[in-house]
C-alpha cells in the first residue's frame, strides 16, 4: 500500500485528503516511479472542482507531473532503467507516493537540478512546446503575446519563447509579477490593472501569436490584437469558454484561432512531444539557460492548501508537494 491524496468529492481544497491506496504496477511500455515531488497544476485543481474528469484509463487520483527513482519498468521499456532518477508527464495519480507513467513520457533530471525543480517542467514544457511551438508555429522574430505571465505556463513561455528570438510581451497583475516577467526576457510586461494590452498591441502593430488562458472576453480582445495573419492558442478558460464572436474580422485579416488539451492526447502524441522537448529543450536546462521559476512547497499531507494557493492567483511560478 501507499499514501497518497484523493478527492473525496467535487468541491474546494478542503475535500482534497490522504488515503491508502495499492501502489500501480507496470505494464508494458509504462514504468512505476518513487515519487520525490508533484507539481501542482490548474488542471488538478478543475479535476478537484468536478469540471475536469479523468481520462477512463487514468488514475482518478490528482497529479499530472512528478519527479523521481524509477523502481520498476515493464515489458519492452529500453529507458529509463530502475534506478534512473527522472521528472514525467503523467496520466494522473501523482499525489502519491508511487505512479505509474508511460516510459516515453519520461525526460532526465537536467544536469545540476534537483528533483524538486524537475518535477516542475513536464506539464508546463509539453503544454508550451506543443502549443507554442507545434501548434502555433512561433518564429524568430515574431511579436509573441502570453497571458499571465507569472504562472507556471507563463514564466516558461516567456524563457523559450525569448530563446528561441520572438520579441515577448507578457501580461500580469501587479507590477513585482510583471518585473518576473522582464527578468525571464519579456520585451514588456503590461498590468493589466492599469494598462489595456490592445492599445499596446496595436501600437505594435499587432501581435503575430497569442497564447490565452483566460478566455471570457479575452476572447475578442485578443483578435482585435493579432496582426495580419496573426495566430491565437487556447489552452485554458479562466473567465469561461464562450464570447459572441464576429468572424468578419477573422476573414479579413486571414486569422487563425485554435486550441488544445493535453491530457486527452493519446500517448504516441505526447510521445512525440517529449522526443522534441529532449533534442530542443533539454539541453537549454542543461546548460542553465532556462530554468523553472519555483513558488512554495507543500508537504504531500497538506495538498488542500497548495490547491488554495494555486486559485488564489498570488502564486510567482510553481508549486510542488514534497512527497518521498
């Protein structure tokens, strides 16, 4: 048996409590980590609320990325070896002491990082990579626009998105979240408290790619701030999923304006996802050119409260609990 956290019933950070469960075993192609750490992510705190569910093949536990030992592989794994210290996407169930991942979905610890960064890059790497990069086809050069800057999704977006020579705009909701941003390589952070970042898209002659995770009536705004052939990527709606939406305008400027989940995605998907990250990504953490913007620790036992500090939105990057 393991500790881990379960959600007791759709609600608040209160019905999050520790349980005994069976440890997962592997199957063919997955691998069983000792979990070290758990990144804490909005998905989890959606699954928790009851709006969010499972795929019908993951484990109804939280948790969506986790650092650790692998101490046991299944059937035609080549890498990672038991023994091997490694961070993974996972399908579900890393608030717990042991979890089950597909061995594919498994990247290294970068050199000179500890386990309890790592266990902060998967879910907000694959989430950029697939849909900054993949997805909406960023390039040098471009004028890059992300949402919350400050998050988890946004310090990390920002990190490859300067890398990589986009020119980087990032909204936040104070001035220190915003000086965050400039210090990761944002060309303006813009508070969105004081400052509407149409007008200063459009000053700047709009923006080539947007990554949004507000919605509401971000929605409009964000088109009104794309440039010619600008682009716009959904990957979550804070402020709800629906505007009324005139496609007039999307037709004349020749916009693109899509979207993605990531857990839904099938494995050889995500698969393809971590092959990109370990050959693009992987050696800028190496290296120490990016690196995670960590926020606060939580013991696994006090999972509730992580999950408050997520929503209240005060968070500067990451969260983990602290779990083997």
């Amino acid at each position: 048996m393991m500790q881990a956290i379960e959600i007791t019933r759709p609600g608040g950070p209160e019905v999050l409590q520790l349980c005994e469960r069976p440890k997962p075993k592997a199957g063919p192609g997955e691998v069983i980590l000792r979990v070290a750490y758990a990144g804490v992510n909005r998905p989890d705190a959606l699954q928790r609320a009851g709006s969010y569910a499972p795929p019908p093949t993951a484990s109804p536990l939280p948790g969506l990325e986790a650092s650790g030992e692998v101490v046991a592989v299944g059937a035609g794994v080549g890498w990672p070896a038991v023994g091997d210290q490694v961070c993974a996407l996972l399908p579900g169930g890393g608030y717990a002491e042991y979890v089950m991942t597909p061995a594919a979905h498994c990247l290294p610890v970068p050199e000179g990082m500890g386990l309890k960064e790592a266990a902060c890059l998967p879910e907000t790497h694959f989430t950029v990579w697939s849909n900054v990069f993949m997805r909406g086809g960023l390039k040098a050069g471009e004028k890059f626009l992300v949402h919350g800057g400050s998050s988890g999704i946004g310090t990390t977006a920002i990190q490859l998105a300067h890398h990589f020579g986009a020119r980087v705009f990032a909204t936040a909701g104070s001035d220190d979240k915003c000086k965050v941003c400039t210090d990761l390589g944002a060309d303006r952070a813009i508070n969105y408290r004081d400052e509407d970042f149409v007008e200063i898209a459009k000053a700047e002659g709009g923006m080539d790619l947007i990554l949004d995770m507000v919605g509401g009536d971000y929605i409009n705004r964000n088109i009104r701030s794309l440039a010619l052939e600008g682009r716009m990527v959904h990957i979550a709606f804070l402020s709800g999923p629906k505007a009324e939406v005139n496609f007039a305008q999307i037709m004349a400027r020749r916009l693109t304006v899509t979207g993605s989940t990531l857990r839904p995605q099938s494995d050889q998907a995500k698969a393809v996802i971590a092959g990109q990250l370990r050959e693009k990504v992987w050696p800028l953490l190496d290296a120490g050119r990016i690196a995670p913007v960590m926020d606060s620790e939580f013991p696994l036992a006090d999972a509730a409260s992580a999950h408050a500090r997520i929503e209240s939105s005060g968070h500067i990057g990451k969260i983990v609990l602290k779990v083997g």
